[in-house]
C-alpha cells in the first residue's frame, strides 16, 4: 500500500445511489465489478486522491423494513419514492461483508485494483457504537452488546428494544445512541467497555483493512470511554483502564502501516482522538462557522497550531449535513470551497457538490431524484481543484497572514487571508471575503522575506486576470485588495522575470 498524500482530497459517493444511477443510464445492471472505463476516468478526472465508497456494507433485513415505516420522511426528497427505493439505512449495518447487489467482496477488489490503476485510492465505512438489531452478535454473542433490563424497557422504550438470542431466551438490548438523543431504533448499541466486542471491532478492522486503503469511523468520539460512561449512566459498568481506540488502531497500523484512520468527531474532542491514533478528524467547528456567517471566528479558528489542523478534514457537506447550495447558496458556497480546498489538512468533497444538487438524500433509500447541473460550479472547481494538484498545497509551508484596513469601513474583518510557500519563488496568496458586502484591506506579505524589492507577477487562477506589483509594496503597506461579496483570489506569485510582462 502506497503512502497517503499530507493533503489528501477525498470524494465521497454513496455507493448505492450512485450505482443505480448507473444502471439507469446503461440500461443495464453496473455492479461494483462491471463500472464502465470511462465512468473510472471520470473519477480520476476529479483530480482528488481518493474516492470513499459510503454504504457498502451489507443492509440489514430489520432496518429496511424499519425504514418502510417512515417513507413519508423520506418524499421530500424523493416524490416518486417507490417502495424499491427503500433500502434501509446504510449506518444500520447488518455484515461486515460487500452487499452482494452491489458486486459482493470480489466487485469491490476489482474495483479497487482499477481505482488504483488511476492512481486513487479507496476509503470505506466502519461504524463502531452500533451494529443493526438483527445483526447476528445480538443474538450470538450478546457479551459485545449493552443489555438492559425489562423494567428499563419500560422505563426507556426509545432507547431499548426486545429480542430473543439464538436460543430463543428473551433479552433486552438497547438502541444505538449518542447522550443528546434518544436511540436509533434500527440499531443495537456495542458495550464499548466489553472485552469481547473490542477483539471482534479489531478483528473487523482488519478484514476491512484487507480491502481498501483507509476508513471513516462514523462518530468516533462516542467510544470513548468517558462519553460511553456518561451516555449510558447507570446502564454500563466501570470503564476500563484502556480507551476503546488505543486498543484497535495500533495494531490495524501495524498490519497496515500506511492504513488512514478518519474519525468523524464532534464537541472539540478531535485533540483526543488525534491522540489515539487518527490521521484525521472532521472540522465541524469550522463548518458551523462558515455555514452560520461567523467570519471572525472563522478566521480565529486557523490560529490553531498548524500540526493540529493539518490533521483536520476540511468540508462543506457530506451526507450529513445540508448540501452546500441549500446551506450556503452558490454565491456564497465558492468562498467556503476554496477555504477547505487550500487550507491545511485533509478536503472532502461530495458527489454532487460540484453540479449543485440541492437534495440531501436520506441513507435509507436508494435512488436520487434528477437535478440539472449548473455548468457554471463545475467550472469553477474544475479550476479550483487543477490548482489544487499544484506540489505546493503537499510539500509548502503554510501561515496565516493578518488583514489590515483598506478603508475606514472595516470592512477588512470580512477577509481571510494566508498562503503557501514552496521551493525558491513559488508562492500562493489565498484571499476570501466569506461576507455579502464589498471589502478591502491590505494583506502584508512581509514574512515572505524572499519576495523582495524587484517587480513580482499576481496571477489569479479562479478568472486568469494578472496584476505587477513591485515586491516592497507587497510588505509594506501590503497587497491592497477589493473583493466583491463572497469573491476569492487565489493568487500565483511568482517573480515577473520568471514570468514576463502581462
């Protein structure tokens, strides 16, 4: 297994969505084994590094017919919902084994040996609190699941359910959960705590490990053991000495050295699980912020020291949250994008992000509703992501520069500027005005002691406009900018000598 980039771009695809896409554009049953060679190219064409295939795992029987319950939550999204559609939560896992519809264990190694021909590797799912409630640890090997009592179920209907083991005695399990909601009624919840479970979740990971290059653990923080204790308070014994992680990623790793480990992690705990062995943890608190319109507090959150956030996954949507045209609007969304796309760290995207699909799709069913591209987004991350592949985004050293007033406005606080150095005069000035008013402000490039006092050339890739700037303006007052609401600069420096006149 070849190295991970420092910077990796992931594409997310939901698995079976995507597939009957396919199909219906065929005409023909596209499994995993037989995606047509220029779909492939298609991918690579993405310019990322890594496709994440959501979904792959088996669906369970119980969580589908669950699902069919709720197919009113589910037209919204989907008008002509057909009860086909419902496939049943993909986060409800019933086997760790390829779901055979969509090619079964051998479809997914093609699949991955031609994913790899493009130079991509592949990532996939691990859910670690919870497994589906027919999944067959309940019943087999009840020591891995949180049991309950009746008078519990009846105290906590919404967070435990009833079921018979595999010799047909009665038992109460409870519901998958986190401490803010009650369970997800598909789901059983795993003791984190138990022995038995850790072994058999290291044994999974490793077969997983076996068949892709990396995994996204779906909300990793929830086994740690002080938010397993208090999620289930009164439920669950004492925490071991050991947390949940430190148990099983070291010895994934060893297998596996070059194996990526993301942690989908919320309430500020990506420091602790940084420190339990993940490559990677989402940046939720800098989506909030952009999302929400809270522009200084974006900016103050690249403060953090850079070893922490070049372990952080930078993103706009993802199948949990809102798609980035509704939550943001496409004016609006652009800024957003070129942040995440040339901050430090890890960049996921998702199918769809690029054309403007408006539509979240509930991960219970299985087909999504037509939506016509926007021609003009593709374009602009056509551009943004060819800039992007750039040695410099990998191997450049990245600071934060101060924004200082262009007018009396202060206006100058909408802006968040920083760059990239790389080898000799290779420099990249990133300026976004993530606000709906025009703003201005001198961006002073004096840590750049190599600019010096001769002519340098300002070329901007997201329009190809080009500016000259002698280079002891550019230190001191700074770059003057004027950037129009929500409008980037992405700017190649680069001496004018090396470059020519305009």
């Amino acid at each position: 297994m070849t190295a991970w980039p420092r910077k990796p771009f992931i594409y997310q695809i939901n698995t079976w969505v995507w597939l009957n896409e396919l199909s219906r554009k065929y005409r023909k049953p596209i499994t995993l084994e037989s995606v047509p060679d220029e779909v492939l190219n298609d991918l690579a064409a993405l310019q990322v590094d890594a496709i994440w295939l959501m979904g792959i795992w088996t669906r369970s029987a119980a969580a589908r017919q669950s699902a069919l319950r709720y197919t009113h939550e589910y037209k919204p999204a989907l008008p002509d919902l057909k009860q086909d559609d419902v496939v049943g939560s993909a986060y409800a896992v019933g086997s760790y084994q390829v779901d055979e519809w969509l090619g079964g264990r051998y479809g997914l190694a093609a699949f991955r040996k031609r994913l790899a021909a493009h130079g991509l590797k592949l990532l996939l799912d691990y859910v670690p609190n919870h497994v589906a409630t027919d999944h067959a640890w309940v019943g087999v090997h009840t020591d891995r699941m949180l049991l309950g009592t009746p008078k519990l179920l009846e105290q906590r209907p919404d967070d435990f359910f009833s079921t018979r083991d595999a010799m047909g005695k009665k038992l109460v399990v409870a519901h998958g959960r986190d401490p803010h909601f009650s369970g997800w009624i598909d789901t059983a919840q795993i003791n984190a705590f138990s022995p038995s479970a850790r072994r058999a979740a290291l044994n999974t990971l490793l077969d997983i490990a076996s068949q892709c290059d990396g995994v996204r653990c779906d909300m990793a923080m929830l086994m740690l053991n002080e938010v397993f204790s208090r999620t289930w308070n009164g439920v669950v014994g004492a925490a071991p000495t050991t947390e949940y992680w430190a148990e099983i990623i070291p010895h994934v790793k060893e297998a596996h050295p070059e194996f990526l480990f993301i942690a989908e992690v919320y309430w500020d705990m990506e420091y602790r699980l940084h420190g339990l062995g993940f490559d990677y943890c989402y940046d939720k608190r800098l989506y909030d912020r952009l999302r929400e319109g809270h522009n200084g507090d974006a900016r103050m959150h690249l403060i953090a020291d850079l070893k922490y956030q070049s372990k952080l996954v930078r993103f706009i949507e993802n199948h949990d949250e809102a798609r980035a045209t509704t939550a943001f609007g496409v004016q609006r969304s652009r800024p957003a994008a070129v942040l995440v796309c040339t901050l430090p760290g890890a960049t996921l995207l998702h199918d769809g992000q690029f054309s403007a699909r408006k539509v979240k799709l509930p991960v219970q069913i299985g087909r999504a509703p037509d939506e016509a591209p926007d021609q003009t987004l593709m374009a602009f991350y056509r551009r943004l992501l060819t800039e992007t592949r750039s040695p410099i985004y990998q191997h450049g050293n990245w600071r934060l520069f101060e924004v200082n007033p262009g007018h009396h406005d202060g206006s100058h606080h909408n802006l968040i500027a920083y760059g990239w150095h790389g080898e000799g005069d290779d420099f990249r000035l990133i300026v976004v005005n993530v606000s709906g008013v025009q703003s201005r402000g001198h961006v002073s490039l004096w840590a750049w002691t190599l600019i010096d006092s001769e002519a340098w050339v300002l070329h901007d890739v997201m329009d190809d406009s080009r500016y000259t700037r002698p280079g002891h303006s550019l230190h001191s007052p700074g770059l003057y900018v004027d950037l129009a609401p929500y409008q980037s600069h992405v700017f190649r420096i680069n001496r004018y000598a090396a470059v020519g006149a305009d």
